[in-house]
C-alpha cells in the first residue's frame, strides 16, 4: 500500500491528536475485523437457535439475524463497541479540525478568490436539503455533512479527510480515492469507446473519488455536486492545491439546472445508501436525462449480500444503529431494473463487483467480496 499522501489544505496535527487517532485507528482495525469477525460464531453456535426458538420460525433474512445478535451477548459487546468506536472516532478527529478551523477557512477562501484557480466553486445557500439528509447525523457524524457554524465554513469537509483515512484504516490509497480509481480503470477497461467530454460525478462530499478522472480521462471536463457546502468548500479548495481542474456546485442530484444530454459519464461514489427510495429512481431518472446518446452512469455503493441472511447482517446494523436506515431498503432493491425503470435498455443495465485498484480487504464479515467494490451500470441507447 502506497504511503499515504497530504497536500496544501490538509489540516495538521498535534502529537497528542495524531497519537489518539492511531489509537482510534488501531482500534477499529480490531473491532472491525476480530471482534466483528467472530460474530459468525456467536450466530451459529447460540444466537440463530435461540433466536428460532423463541420466534417459533427459522431466520428469514438480515433482521432476523440482527434480532438474534442483539439478543446474543457477545452481539450485544460487537454492536456497542462499533457504535462507540465510531462516535469516538469523531470525537477525536472533530477537536483538532475546530482549533484551526479560522485558518483552514483562510487558506479556502484565498484558493476560490484566486485569479489563478483552476476550478470552479457554487454555491446555492437556498437549496433545500432533501429530508433524508437533514434528518438525521448520517453515520453519526455530529451535525452530519451540512451544518455551518461559521461564516465559509470547511468543518465538515476538513473533517471528513482526515476521519476517512482513520475510518477506512488507511486501505483506500494514499489520496483515499480507491472508489474513483477503481471505477474509473474499470470504465476504460470495459468502455473503450466511451470517449468523455464531460463527466458528473454525483454526492462528491469533498471530492476524493472526483479527482482520479482528471487524469484517467484529461481530456474531459470535471463536474462534481453535492448538497453540503463546508463538503464543497473545502473539496474546491483541496482540488487546487492538488493542481486538479474540477467544477464544484451546491446541488441535489435528484434534479440538476444542467442541460439535457450534458455529459458523457455520470457517476456516483457511495451516495445511494444515504438516500431513500423515491430519491434513488429520481437519481437514476436524472443520470438517463443528463447522458448523451451512449453516455454510461455507474453508482458504487454498499454490498447487499443478497445471498445469505448472516451476510447482510452487517448493512442491517448499520441501518438500524449507524444512521444509515436506507441500508435496508437498498439492499432489497434490483438496480438494473430501477436503471430501466428510468430509461436505460434493461440489456444494458445490470450489477457488477468491479476489483479494487488498491484492493482492500474490509473485514472479516466481508471476506467473499473482499477487494470488490459493488456497482450498479447502464448505458444510455446511442
């Protein structure tokens, strides 16, 4: 694995913040593999029978094994010290963002005022936020992606770089943009035709998997969307300090100002899961308005195990415990058939795992998909 990488508005840390978050690092690396991984154990021998004793019927799908694991003990202990980990988690990162936060905002604010930037940053301070993003701290995270506490803030967005790299235990590449590299060769591989002009990339947050198509496709030009302006903010901002060209803009991918047949390639980067269904088929809706004649839309997102009920039991805590409610739901859906729902030839509509460029296993529970990253692809009739 490559070392990981910074760049101009990286926010710094402390001796003390920077010894916490190995620690919080280190510890999630535990829980999610060994604690979490003996949970298939737990099930078997204990919970999934007296879960089907008391119930009166067998395990059906993913809430029941949720059901029986909550019921299990060592359920119980997997459950709390995922939940706690991960409030800890940004309550270790949170503080050292805020202590500098008046210079993070300093550093963005002369990026988007400088005559030599590359980009382009709007923002929309009318947008409505769609419910399913207002409602609740999405993944726990204290005021969610959204909130501003001061004037141009980047909170969010500076947070959110360095917490993915503590989140994800540092498997996602050096920029932490494993999704954007992994879709983007796949898309080259498997589209050789497909020659963009313009790209969208859909829910950007703050851009690490946006940037990697500024060099897999030079040639195009980069638009990335997103709802939470501290996210965009402070991704214009790191996208030129990285030397990258991409166009920022406060919108809701449900329904776009852009043009119709506007880009060539419209992506998604684990967005879905924080939607809900309505939102979902406008989304996929909006991808076959915004494609060109032979335009391709891709959408990674959370592995639904569809196969084993233990499987999915994961996607279900994290629907249930983690602020991610969605994650039941979509784990029930057929994507395809939502891509021809919208108007994509049901030929060429279908699910995919697509290797991971840096090829991260992640977790235990997740053996069979390891490396793979789960995505739903169409392409629109030329």
């Amino acid at each position: 694995m490559p070392e990981f990488q910074t760049h101009a508005m990286y926010p710094d840390a402390t001796h003390d913040e920077q010894s916490r978050q190995n620690f919080i690092r280190t510890a999630r690396r535990h829980v999610l593999g060994t604690v979490l991984g003996g949970a298939g154990q737990a099930y078997k021998a204990r919970a999934r029978g007296a879960f089907e004793k008391a119930a009166g019927k067998q395990v059906r799908g993913p809430i029941d094994v949720l059901k029986a694991m909550d019921a299990d003990p060592y359920g119980q202990m997997t459950g709390s010290l995922v939940r706690t980990t991960q409030e800890m988690l940004y309550d270790t990162v949170g503080p050292s963002i805020a202590r500098q936060l008046p210079e993070l905002v300093a550093r963005s604010n002369a990026y988007a005022q400088s005559n030599r930037k590359r980009g382009s940053l709007m923002l929309d301070p009318n947008l409505a936020l769609p419910r399913y993003h207002a409602a609740a701290d999405i993944h726990c995270k204290p005021g969610a992606y959204h909130s501003e506490i001061v004037p141009d803030d980047v909170l969010a967005g500076a947070e959110y770089d360095r917490t993915i790299n503590v989140f994800y235990m540092g498997s996602m590449g050096p920029w932490n943009d494993d999704m954007g590299m992994s879709l983007g060769h796949w898309i080259k591989k498997n589209y050789p035709d497909l020659k963009p002009k313009r790209i969208l990339d859909m829910g950007c947050t703050i851009g690490h998997s946006t940037l990697p198509y500024c060099d897999l496709f030079p040639d195009a030009e980069i638009h990335a969307i997103d709802v939470a302006g501290p996210c965009l903010r402070y991704g214009h901002a790191r996208a030129e300090a990285m030397g990258k060209t991409v166009h920022f803009a406060q919108m809701n991918a449900e329904k776009t100002p852009f043009p119709d047949g506007h880009f060539d390639l419209v992506l998604s980067h684990i967005m879905l899961h924080e939607t809900a269904l309505s939102a979902l088929k406008a989304i996929f809706r909006e991808s076959h308005r915004l494609l060109a004649p032979g335009g391709v839309t891709a959408h990674v997102d959370a592995r639904p195990f569809k196969d084993d009920p233990f499987d999915g039991y994961f996607n279900e805590w994290l629907a249930h415990y983690n602020n991610e409610p969605f994650m039941h739901t979509l784990a029930k859906l057929d994507l395809a058939d939502i891509a021809a729902e919208a108007g994509f030839p049901r030929k060429a509509a279908f699910e995919t795992r697509i290797p991971s460029w840096f090829n991260p296993p992640m977790g235990t529970l997740m053996a069979k998909e390891a490396g793979t990253w789960f995505t739903a692809v169409a392409r629109k009739a030329g």
